[in-house]
C-alpha cells in the first residue's frame, strides 16, 4: 500500500470522489440502464446541482468518519441510516409495470381470502413467472390494514432498514465487525437501490430473505441445535419462494458447508444434513400443492425468460459504474486480491456469485440487485487493506453520501414525472370525487408493444374509489406481437371479476381515460353510453424517453 499519512490518504479519498462523478458524467452515454440512466436523468438538470452539494456533503464525511460511535451501535446505526436513505423517495409513483401483477394477487387475498388465494394460485390468480411469497406478504397487509399504498410503502421500507443489519452480521460471522458494520454501510452506496424500495415490487424482499437465508445457515452450522436449525431450513424456503432467481444463488449454501468442512467437518456434515433433509420435506409440502405448476413455469423461464436476457440487457457499465458507486466495484476487486494473498476461502462465497453472474450473462440491474450486499461484504473486506479505519470508514461515507446526492437531486425528480406519475396523481384527484365508483377506458399504445390495461391495477392502487372496466384486457393479436417483448406478461394477464362488476354497468359514472397520447374528447366507443360529457382533469407527465406512456383524462358525465 501507498506510505500516506491519515491526512494525506483523506486528501487523495476526497480529490478521487469529487473526480468521479465528473468521469460518469462525461461518459453518460455508456449508461445502459433502462430505466435511471444518466443519459436520460441528466436532460433536464445539468451536473452543476449536484457538484454543488457534493463537495459540502464530502466534507461532511470527513466528522462522520472520525466518530466509532455509529460502529459501536451498527444495529440502531445501519437500520437508522437504510430508513433515512430511502425517506426521500417514499411518495414516488409506481414506475414499473410489474407492480400490477403483484397488486393484483394481493386484491385478491383482500377481496376472496388467503384459502380462495392459495387455491386459485396459477388458475384464475395468473401466476405468470412471478412465486407466491411476497404478493401473500401484500395481501395479508391489505388485509390486516387495508388496501392502501402507504401499508406498502411502510413495510418495504421497515424490511429494507434490515437488510444492512443482516449484513452486518454475516460480515461479523465471516470476518469481524468492523468488516461486517462497513459493508452494511456500503450498501447504501447505491443511487439507484432506494429508488426501489417504495416500489410495489419483490427486489427489495428477494435481497432481505436470501441474505436471511445465508445468515441463518452459518448460524445454523456455527451453533447447531433443533430451533436455529428449523429457522434455517425455513429461511431457505423463504428465500426459494419469493423469486426463481434465488434458486442457482442458493447454490452458495453448498459451498460456505464445503468452506466450513476445515473446520469440524463431522459437526458441519451433520448439521448441513438436517437442514438438507428439512428444506427437502418443507420443498416436498410446497410440491405436493403446487408442482406441475412451479415446473411449467421454470420451463417457460428456461424458454423465454433465460433466452430474452439476451434481449434485455443493460450492461455490466451500467450496474457497476453508474447504478452503484465505483468504489464498491473497486473494493469488491481489492478484496479478491487480498483473499488470494491470504488464502481466504471465503472468498469463493462471492466468486460463485460473481460466476454466476457472468455464465448466465445477468446484465440487468434488477436480477443484480440482490447481490449488492455480498459485493459490499467482498469490498468491506478489501478495504481492511488500508490500514487508518477513520480513512477506510471515510471511502465507505464518501461514496454513501455522494450516491445520495445523485439519487435525491438528480433520480427523484426524474422519476417523479414520468408518465407513470400520472396515475398516482389521477388516483389522488378521484378521491376527491362524490362517485363510489369510476368507469376506466384504455386506448393501445402508439409506441410500445406493451397492453395499455394493465396500468388500471396501478391507477387501482392509489384510489379509493372501486373501478368499473367494460373492456377485456387479452388480445390475439396484441399477445402474438408481443411474444419475444418483455411486456408479453401485460397481454396475460387475466382480468378480474370485480372490475367487471354488472351492478355498475348501467350507471352513469365519471369516465377516466387512459392512453399513450394526450386527448380532449371522450373516446368514439364511449360516446353512445356518455353522449354528453367534458373533460375535468388532464395528467399529462412524460418524461418523453419511454415508449410505454400512460396519460389520463377524466371525464365528467351527464
């Protein structure tokens, strides 16, 4: 390493920081990313803001650094640190379509029940490639609390304030504190990451089972015994019915029994068997309720989701570069390089993941995301290299603070316009309406290939008011178009009895448009039932690079 004093090596820490966001800026045009990417985030705002508030917040870091008081409390310090992290973004929009899939298998636990849910789960339920784990968490949320998007919102973002503590302790378990309470840190170190907490989706839960499902299987061979053991093998049943992806990562399971083998590998052996045998038994329950079911849709996964990864990539520029601070990447590296030196088998916990990553050619964020925790562990440990904590401690802050910054400046009002806001905002102005009920029309999309109906369980999630449609949501020849398209799962989706309800068929409702293009006058099918009406409300957000749009219009009737 360099022979630098502390003052020195905090010097070169903040000149590095401040030089790379200038670099990612310049070369925003390598950013990939389909949804945050720095060549679109930045069209409307220069770097000039973020510069700005960059400098101040770096020099903030250098206190920050110098206090062991967050590390003599990781837990209340990482959980406090997550929570806040993400508080910024916790009123933005529903920006991704899948969020209607898992909003709609939790109406239905609110409308039917969780027997009706269990039963109907893959039948009337469509279960596309989606597991049932994290829409039950939603529905038993809307059930318990109502069906409101801020139970959601609150869940998420308790779950997420977790994730770093879980971190924390694997890194204490595998190395020490001091690595375990920095990758818990480093975590955060993401703009992207607390963009999608909010969010009514499964990234965020799919990270917290499967470090859950890492933790409590060292635990499980670090101690033994029949309840950690059980919480073990339910941890991994988690984990393995929350999302497809988590069942090659699991594989790392195998390999931290092998790494434990040097040290009581008859201990090791016998208990890595008992979680085996009860992850197996918990399996077979789950098979016996649904297994041609899981089969035909890892067929489906293997024929369609694995082969439109190819389609549907993002780049690794991207994930690393951009969507997470450089210096993750970099530390991830360094600590390669010092487990090597040191023979630390540990390291190949993160190599298979790493392997993993690069066989299956995952080159898209999301299906990254749930790495993110073990890329911070391997960069935690490599930065054990330098030998000042409050410098190591001041790496970790620098990038923290700096992807903050660009994701509150720069990703938040970004997202916050996107045509998608628009549903979140026509929601809000519904409820505000004398009607129990509201009509809702789809004019297809002008420019996507996706199915302009399944924004109505998103519009449904933030109104109040119930939703009539009149319209049937499959089309041959939309679903035909949309095969090889990752927006085929909107034309399958099935649609639900009570949006079809009859007893609203003959009323005279307001009438909420939805459609790809800004309109003004009550679509030509609707004219007969409404002969008479006036546009009310216009929502017109676009951030103008997506070719899914959903602009809405609602209509008064007479």
């Amino acid at each position: 390493m360099l022979r630098l004093n502390k003052t020195e090596w905090l010097l070169l820490v903040l000149f590095l920081t401040l030089l790379v966001f200038p670099l990612q800026y310049i070369s925003r045009s390598l950013d990939m990313s389909t949804l945050t990417s720095w060549r679109w985030v930045f069209t409307d705002k220069g770097p000039t803001n973020v510069f700005l508030l960059l400098l101040p917040a770096l020099i903030l870091a250098v206190p920050l650094s110098s206090s062991y008081l967050p590390e003599k409390y990781p837990a209340i310090s990482l959980f406090l640190l997550s929570v806040l992290s993400c508080l910024p973004f916790i009123n933005s929009p529903e920006y991704l379509l899948d969020s209607a899939r898992y909003f709609l298998q939790a109406k239905y636990i609110a409308v039917y029940g969780i027997s009706e849910f269990f039963h109907e789960w893959g039948g009337e339920i469509s279960a596309w490639t989606d597991l049932p784990l994290v829409p039950l968490i939603y529905g038993f949320l809307f059930k318990l609390f109502g069906e409101t998007k801020l139970v959601i919102t609150f869940f998420n973002v308790l779950l997420f304030g977790f994730i770093p503590i879980i971190t924390y302790l694997i890194g204490q378990l595998l190395w020490d504190r001091t690595t375990g309470f920095l990758a818990g840190v480093l975590i955060m170190a993401s703009p992207y990451l607390p963009t999608q907490v909010p969010l009514m989706l499964v990234d965020i839960h799919v990270m917290f089972f499967l470090l859950l499902a890492v933790f409590a299987f060292l635990l499980a061979l670090e101690r033994g015994g029949f309840l950690i053991t059980i919480g073990s093998a339910i941890a991994i049943i988690l984990a393995l019915f929350s999302k497809y992806s988590t069942w090659p990562m699991l594989v790392v399971l195998g390999i931290i029994a092998l790494i434990k083998l040097d040290t009581q590998p008859r201990i090791v052996i016998k208990r890595s068997f008992a979680v085996a045998v009860l992850t197996g038994l918990l399996l077979g329950i789950i098979f016996i309720w649904k297994g041609p079911l899981i089969l035909e849709q890892i067929n489906f996964l293997r024929t369609y989701q694995l082969s439109g990864l190819k389609n549907w990539q993002e780049g690794y520029v991207a994930v690393f570069f951009f969507q997470a601070h450089p210096y993750i990447l970099l530390g991830a590296l360094l600590g390669c390089c010092r487990a090597v030196i040191n023979r630390d088998k540990k390291i190949l916990i993160i190599v298979w993941f790493a392997a993993l990553v690069f066989f299956l050619e995952l080159k898209r964020l999301r299906y990254l995301l749930p790495l993110l925790p073990f890329l911070s562990l391997t960069a935690a440990y490599g930065l054990q290299a330098i030998t000042h904590a409050q410098v190591r401690r001041y790496i970790v802050y620098c990038s923290v603070l700096s992807s903050l910054v660009v994701g509150i400046i720069i990703y938040r009002p970004f997202l916050a316009v996107t045509s998608m806001s628009n549903l979140k905002n026509a929601g809000s102005f519904l409820n505000t309406l004398q009607a129990d009920a509201v009509e809702v029309y789809c004019l297809p999309q002008a420019y996507s290939l996706g199915n302009t109906s399944v924004a109505v369980p998103i519009l449904d999630i933030y109104t109040d008011k119930e939703i009539y449609q009149n319209q049937t949501w499959n089309s041959e020849k939309g679903s035909r178009r949309a095969q090889s398209a990752s927006l085929r799962f909107t034309w399958e989706l099935t649609q639900p009895a009570y949006y079809r309800d009859k007893k609203y068929a003959g009323l005279q409702l307001p009438v909420v448009v939805i459609s790809s293009e800004p309109i003004s006058n009550m679509p030509e099918q609707l004219i007969k039932k409404y002969p008479s009406s006036k546009a009310i409300k216009k929502f017109t957000n676009s951030s103008r690079v997506f070719r899914f749009q959903t602009y809405v219009t609602v209509f008064e009737t007479i």
